[in-house]
C-alpha cells in the first residue's frame, strides 16, 4: 500500500523547486556580473583598439540584456510560485478558522480571505479575517513564519482600524499561522499576545496553552 502525501512531502517539494529557481536565479546574477565586467573591459580596450572593440563591445551588451531579461524572468517565477505555496496554506487554514476559534471560546461565525484597502496613505491586506458582530480575529499566514513576518504583521494590527473602519469596533484578536515556523518564533508571537496556528497531522490547529490570554487591539 502507498503511503498518503503529506502537508510537509508538499511543503518539501516546494522547497525543493524554490532552491532550484534560487541557484539558477544566482548562477545568472553571477553571469551578469561576468558580462558587466566584460563590458566593461572591452568598453577600455574600445579606445586602444578602435571599430572592432567597438563592435564587441556592442555584442556584449546585447548578451547582458538577454542575460538580464532571462533573470527577470526567473526572479518573477519564483515570486509567482511563492505566492501560489501561500495561497495554499491560506486555503488550508480558512475552512479550520472557525473550528479552532470557538474551541477557544472565540465565537467567530464566518470568514473573509484576502481583505484589502488601498487608499490614500493607507494600503493593508489581511490574508484571513473571521468576525461574527464585535468579535473579530485576524490571521497572517506564511509557508515559513519568521520573526519579521511576525514583526510586521505587529504593525498592521496597529494600524488595522483606521485601514479598515467598518470594524472600528470589534473586539480583535490576531494570529499567525505557518507550515513551517522558525526556531522560538512561536514564543515569540505568542509573547506579543498572538495565536499561533500550525499544522498537526493532515489538520492545522492552535498552538497556545490554555494559560494563554490573547491580546485586543
């Protein structure tokens, strides 16, 4: 009998496409930089040595633009498969919210994904919101938490009722949530008075002891 695919064979298998992107991603920036030198050189040798200098030197610069576009591309598929291993872990806490919430006491009825505002002098996104009247929790979630994700989630909460009005009432709490989630990190947030949720098995649940007393912005 096959054994069943786990959160973390996934989870694995991103990373493992993600170094690869990484290492073509650096072979190419050191590349660039070889043909930049290279420019560089030949521009030099262009006034000892005339029209064919010149003519390399023309030759090495079109190579560093194509070099320099196939970077580009590179980079922008790695941001891309990051932002799908995301969305991912974001569709994989979503549907659990609510249960994990009101098992703590947190009677949190319904969930919003990707919350945004963008206006003048104030632009937030909130992966996952779960509200029910004046009670509200709102959840950052990554594949791998650190503790500058940690950080500035902080900063949002700070700024969370004035990015978002309509809720300037509620009673918030916050959580992070993360596959992975760097070494004493969870301490950390749940120091900063956050829940911390992380994969158990083939569910994800809430981390924090029952002694644990969530924070209210």
């Amino acid at each position: 009998m096959s054994n069943s695919v786990t959160i973390q064979d996934i989870y694995q298998l991103f990373q493992a496409s993600q170094a690869e992107a990484d290492r073509r991603l650096a072979k190419l920036e050191r590349l660039v930089a070889e043909l930049a030198e290279d420019r560089k050189r030949r521009s030099e040798e262009a006034d000892r040595r005339g029209a064919e200098a010149d003519r390399r030197a023309v030759e090495a610069e079109k190579r560093l633009a194509k070099v320099e576009a196939i970077a580009a591309n590179i980079n922008k598929a790695v941001s891309a498969l990051t932002s799908r291993w995301g969305q991912f872990v974001e569709n994989l806490v979503e549907p659990a919210a609510i249960r994990i919430f009101q098992e703590r006491g947190i009677t949190v009825t319904q969930t919003l994904q990707r919350l945004e505002m963008k206006r003048a002098g104030i632009e937030m996104e909130i992966d996952i919101l779960g509200i029910d009247g004046d009670v509200a929790v709102a959840i950052e979630v990554k594949p791998r938490l650190s503790k500058t994700d940690v950080d500035y989630f902080l900063e949002k909460l700070a700024h969370f009722k004035e990015a978002f009005p309509r809720y300037s009432d509620v009673k918030l709490n916050a959580a992070v949530a993360g596959i992975e989630i760097d070494e004493g990190i969870d301490t950390y947030a749940y120091r900063q008075g956050l829940f911390v949720i992380q994969q158990s098995g083939e569910v994800v649940e809430i981390v924090n002891d029952q002694n644990f007393r969530p924070k209210v912005w």
